[in-house]
C-alpha cells in the first residue's frame, strides 16, 4: 500500500513539474523582394530543447529564385541597410525548382537571439555583391 502511495505521489510531482516549463517561442518573419528580384522568403525562429538546453532552429522557405542557380546566403552583424561580418553561413541553395526550403540549428538561447544585432541576406549568384534579399533579425526587427 505504501508503494501505491508513493508511485502516485511521484506521478503528481512529474505532472506538476511538465506543467511548469515554459512554453516554447517563435518568430517568423515575412521577407519582401529586394532591389526588383523576385525573391521572397519566410523565415521561422524557433525555439528547441535539446537535453534541457534552449537553443534556436532558424527554417527558410524561399521562392522567386532563378532555376539552376546556386545563391549564398548568411546572416550578417548589423542592420540590413549596412550588414557587417558574417556571422553565420549557411549551405549554398540549389535552385533547381526556383524554390527552396532549409533548417539549421544554432547553439544559442531563444533570449539570446531576440537580442542579436544581425540579418539575414541571399547574395545574387551572377553578383555576389548584389543581394537578391534581406531581412533584419532579432533586436533590428521592426
């Protein structure tokens, strides 16, 4: 009888220790072309829980890209209007469809990121100087 009691009371503090970790957040964020392209992108922040350690899952869904193209793209230091060091690569994007969708995950917090000075840019394969799109991120998105 007292092992009864005792698997219901470990029962109850588990249930009450789900309850009260916090909810998971996100961000998503609608990119417009840029400079005439034609490229457009949503780009979702998420925030994961990998062994009890937040970190991010930045998902892009890009469309407008130019077939059989192959495009860069990074997320920058800095505003959009005047991008700094790389912060981030991602893999180059394939453009065999004219579309594209990709998922990386970066080890830092949720909290972390809403702070980040950065942005994310598609650099126009025949110009790699020439960005396709961009967009701000974290503390520079308005």
């Amino acid at each position: 009888m007292r092992l009864k009691w005792l698997f219901i009371a470990l029962v109850f503090m588990g249930m009450l220790h789900s309850c009260s970790k916090t909810s998971l957040r996100s961000s998503t964020y609608i990119y417009e072309p840029f400079d005439f392209s034609g490229v457009k992108a949503i780009v979702k922040v998420e925030e994961v829980m990998l062994s009890d350690k937040s970190t991010i899952k930045i998902t892009s869904d890009i469309s407008g890209l130019t077939q059989g193209k192959i495009y860069t793209s990074h997320i920058h230091a800095g505003e959009m209007q005047k991008p700094g060091a790389i912060l981030f690569n991602f893999d180059k994007i394939n453009s065999t469809t004219g579309n594209s969708n990709s998922a990386v995950s970066m080890n830092i917090t949720y909290d972390e990121y809403m702070l980040w000075d950065a942005c994310y840019i598609i650099y126009n394969p025949d110009d790699p100087t020439r960005a396709v799109l961009r967009g701000n991120l974290g503390i520079n998105h308005k």
